[in-house]
C-alpha cells in the first residue's frame, strides 16, 4: 500500500499522509508480516540525522512529517503543507486504538524509573500488551544480548525512546537484526507517558504552539534547538530545494533530491 506523495524536506523523503492512512498502512505491514521503521521528522530530526540521510532512502524506512517547521517549509518549497500533524506522541496510541486486537509492545530507552512507569501506562491506559522493556543505559550496553530479548519477545512494535539522532541510528544499525513488524522512534514520549514532563494544553497544541511550551519548561535543553537550529534547518531546507517549476515527488521510492 503506498502512502502517496513524497515531499522531499531538506533532501529527505517525507511522505504525506493522515493518521488513519498510517496506521492503516502500518497494521497492514503487521498482518502481512513484513517490517518497516517509522521515523518522525521535525525540525531537530533534520538538523541531527543529516549524516544519516542516504541510508534512509530505503523501501523499509518510512519518514512522516512532525511540526509546525516542516509545514513551513512545505508551503514555501512546494506550495502547500502536509495534509496533517503526524508526531509520535499522539500517533502511537492513535495506532493502538485503530488496532482490532491489543498488540505486543516491546520499550526500549529512557531512564529506568521511566520507562518502567511507561510500561504501566501503556498496560493500564492504552491495554496494550508490554513483552518486554529496556532501559536506554545500562541495558543498552550490550546491543546483540538487547536484540535477542526483543526477539525472544515476539513483539509486533518496538518504541525506541533514545532521542535525535541516537534512536534513528540504533534502528537503522539494527533493523535488519530484529523480528519486529514495526519499529519507531517516540523521542521523549516515555517521559509523557510517566508524567516526569507535561504536555501543552489542548487549545496550545491546536494552536501548533507546543515547541513554545516545552521551551519554557525547559529553556536550557532546548534553546539551543529552537534558534541556532532552527536558522540551520532553513538553510538546509534552502540548499535541498527543488527548482521552481517542479512538482511534488510522487513515486514510492523517490531518488534524492541532491
């Protein structure tokens, strides 16, 4: 099943879709049993895994578009923004509710006492099936004994909560590795789920004003990323752009956009 268009952001693939056509997409991938990773990308995605970039053009990686940046830079490059909001936050317990049956979820990063909380959460709020978890130090120190346990577990979803660019490096250096249907990167969505950082309130995320509330919850972390990065996101953005008269990607597996 093809998602659509692919809107090349910064020499990226990111492809245009709504919540349901993911989720859709994805438990499809399940019943069929193939794999795919899911990347979210925003503005901090772009701007810490350039490195990382040509290995993502890949038919088993999927990056979907996350922020108010994005959504800039799509109306500015191509002539209109993404279609919706796609972030992992709200989209992995989209994807559980959307799902016939409780799936098997495997956690992986964060520090112990979160994600041990984020387990209960996911368990008791979104009953969903936890079959294993693992925290993003000391259990990560010995990458072939961690993959053997997610394995073992025959989870169907791996989360990967180790932040930009660690966690799209550690699933893309072992993708191939794992027996798991969907693998994604949720960044600090452990920390929501255990209630150690708080979301914005419904009328700021509607206003796409959240990245404004977490940086003033959080002011010396994420200075940084929301100035100095935003300005090397937009050149970036700037130096990938398409020519003028050119339209949207529209293939499923797009060639870069160099």
């Amino acid at each position: 099943m093809s998602l659509g268009k692919v809107v090349p952001i910064a020499g990226f693939p990111v492809h245009e879709a709504t919540p349901q056509d993911l989720a859709i997409h994805l438990l499809s991938v399940l019943r069929q049993h193939e794999k795919i990773s899911l990347l979210f990308a925003n503005s901090n995605f772009v701007v810490k895994c350039k490195a990382l970039l040509n290995r993502m053009y890949n038919d088993s990686v999927l990056i979907v578009n996350d922020g108010i940046g994005l959504d800039i830079v799509a109306k500015c490059l191509h002539g209109r923004a993404f279609k919706a909001n796609l972030n992992g936050t709200d989209f992995t317990p989209y994807l559980f509710r959307e799902s016939a049956r409780p799936l098997r979820v495997f956690l992986l990063g964060g520090r112990p006492e979160i994600v041990e909380k984020a387990v209960k959460h996911v368990e008791e709020e979104l009953h969903q099936v936890v079959v294993g978890y693992c925290d993003g130090y000391i259990g990560l120190r010995n990458s072939k004994e961690i993959i053997e346990r997610i394995n073992s577990s025959e989870a169907e979803v791996l989360l990967v909560a180790l932040g930009n660019p660690l966690q799209e490096e550690w699933i893309l250096n072992h993708r191939d590795a794992l027996d798991v249907g969907v693998v994604t990167g949720v960044g600090a969505l452990f920390d929501f789920w255990a209630g150690s950082k708080p979301r914005a309130p419904q009328f700021i995320q509607k206003m796409r004003m959240e990245w404004l509330y977490r940086l003033c919850h959080e002011p010396r972390r994420l200075m940084r990323r929301y100035t100095l990065d935003m300005l090397v996101f937009f050149a970036q953005c700037l130096k990938y752009r398409k020519g003028p008269n050119s339209d949207l990607i529209s293939s499923d597996r797009p060639q870069a956009d160099f």
